[in-house]
C-alpha cells in the first residue's frame, strides 16, 4: 500500500500546500502484530476511568504561564472540568500525543482493547479501540446511520511495534527526514492510545485523501462528533499547532463534556484548550 501521506500534495487558496498527517500507512508487519494486543473480555463502558490528575500549570492556571509555554491564544478547560483527567497518563482521555509528548511508557498497551460492534474496513489490531472509545462509537456509528450516513473503522488501535517496523522501513528506504514526513515516530501516536480511530465513508471514496472532508461521513462527524465525545483532532489549517495537516478523518475521544465545551467556545486543537505549547515538529 502506498503511504497515506504520498497522496498529500494538494492545492489550496491557489498555492501548492504538502499535507503531512498523524495517520501512518500499514506498514509491513502484519496488522495483528503484538501478542499484547489481544481484545480484553472485559465489558464495554461508556464512562472513562477516572485516574490521577496530572495537569498542567497552563491548564488550572492559564494566566500564570509565560507566553513561551503556551500558544498565544490559550483556552483552558473549565475550572470545574480541568483536574478530571492527567494529561500525561496514557489511559486518560485527555491524555495530550504529539511531536513534542510522546507515550508514557513509549511501548504502552491499552489495557481493555476491544472491536467495537461497527462497520469494520480492516482487520486485526486496526479493529480495535479501549472499551470506553468502542462503546461511544458504536453509539456514534448507530446515530450517523439513522440520519442516512454510513461510516466505517479505517484504522483503530496501532501497536508501537507496528510503528517501529513501519518508521524504520521508511528510514532504510528513504531517509529519517523523509520517514518524518511519512510516519509517525514509535511512541508518538495517538493511535497507540486506543482513544483514536480513523474513519472511512460507507461508500469507501476518498480514503485518507484530502477529498474525504467532502464525504457525507466527513461532514456528519465535524458537525455531530462532539456529542458522542469526539474530536476532529487535526483540524484545518491548525498544523502550526498539532504537527499535522487537516485529517478529516481522524477523530479522537476526550469525553463529551470536553469535547462539547470545545464545541462552544470555538477551540479547534487539544494544544489551545490545555494551554500547552505548540508541536509543529519533534524537539
């Protein structure tokens, strides 16, 4: 399979504009690799686990971080909201991946990784999400397809290591630099988490293209996904932000109170809303 981001020049605002995302190809280990990987039987729930909070300065007091430490319009979450959930724990939902925040351990497995009851486009690991991300979308696939739109999983859960096999073959091939732009580095994706997914429209056009934003599932998620939980993580034209061009697809859970206040205040990254500084590349 060519790589998802081979396919990222495209034009925009009559200028030519590499698109870059967080989303890696398969690569060449087989998508069930990692024994660790294997579904828990545990039950499904909708509500995630509480664990200890580890926020930030930036996040419970926005005002006395210093202007380096934060994107110049940073958003906290609200008071009531900003000691939930750690930042840094892999198995909080607000748990913040990006070129700048790798894993916790590197080599983290989610320890409830189940396949969701939905419309399925792949098969081992990449079927599966944490119990609690599987559940919302299930709920989530259900409500699209009451209002007409099929959606379908394109690419779930990511062992690290699939990304090591699939970051190192870029490097053989092509270069670090290269593989940089084509891969995620192992321990910096979101997809490791289980609380990402990609998604894919029922009718299977535009897959992991720029084209897909103009996709009915596309744009049923961008309007519907906060009320299930979700995010459209990478959003358009935020790359100085979050490291990534505009992935239409890719949708992350964070909790539907977040993810709604998100909503309403008009905070597009998760960069913005925790107060964190940008990561358009790896330190």
């Amino acid at each position: 399979m060519p790589s998802r981001r081979a396919f990222a020049g495209f034009l925009t605002a009559g200028a030519g504009l590499a698109a870059l995302t967080a989303c890696t190809p398969d690569g060449p280990a087989s998508s069930s690799a990692g024994a660790s990987a294997t579904p828990s039987t545990a039950a499904s729930s909708a509500t995630p686990t509480q664990v200890t909070a580890v926020t930030p300065a930036a996040a419970t007091e926005p005002s006395s971080a210093p202007p380096s430490a934060a994107p110049s319009q940073a958003a906290a979450p609200s008071q009531g909201a900003a000691k939930q959930f750690s930042l840094t724990d892999p198995a909080s939902p607000w748990v913040v991946v990006n070129k700048h925040r790798p894993l916790n351990p590197q080599n983290y497995v989610p320890a409830d990784l189940v396949r969701p009851n939905i419309r399925l486009a792949v098969t081992g690991e990449a079927t599966l999400m944490n119990s609690t991300t599987a559940a919302a979308a299930e709920k989530m696939f259900a409500a699209a397809a009451a209002e007409g739109v099929i959606m379908a999983l394109a690419s779930g859960y990511r062992s690290y290591s699939t990304q090591v096999v699939t970051y190192n073959g870029y490097v053989a091939s092509s270069g670090q630099a290269a593989a940089d732009r084509a891969s995620a580095r192992p321990g910096h994706s979101e997809h490791q988490t289980g609380w990402s997914f990609d998604i894919a429209d029922g009718g299977g056009a535009c897959s992991f293209q720029p084209c897909f934003a103009d996709q009915p599932a596309a744009i049923w998620a961008k309007a519907n996904a906060h009320k299930f939980g979700f995010i459209v993580r990478y959003p358009w034209m935020f790359h100085e932000t979050t490291g990534y061009f505009y992935e239409s697809w890719h949708l992350r859970y964070i909790g539907v109170e977040a993810a709604t206040e998100m909503n309403t205040r008009g905070i597009a990254t998760l960069e913005e809303y925790f107060g964190l500084e940008a990561a358009p590349d790896y330190l």
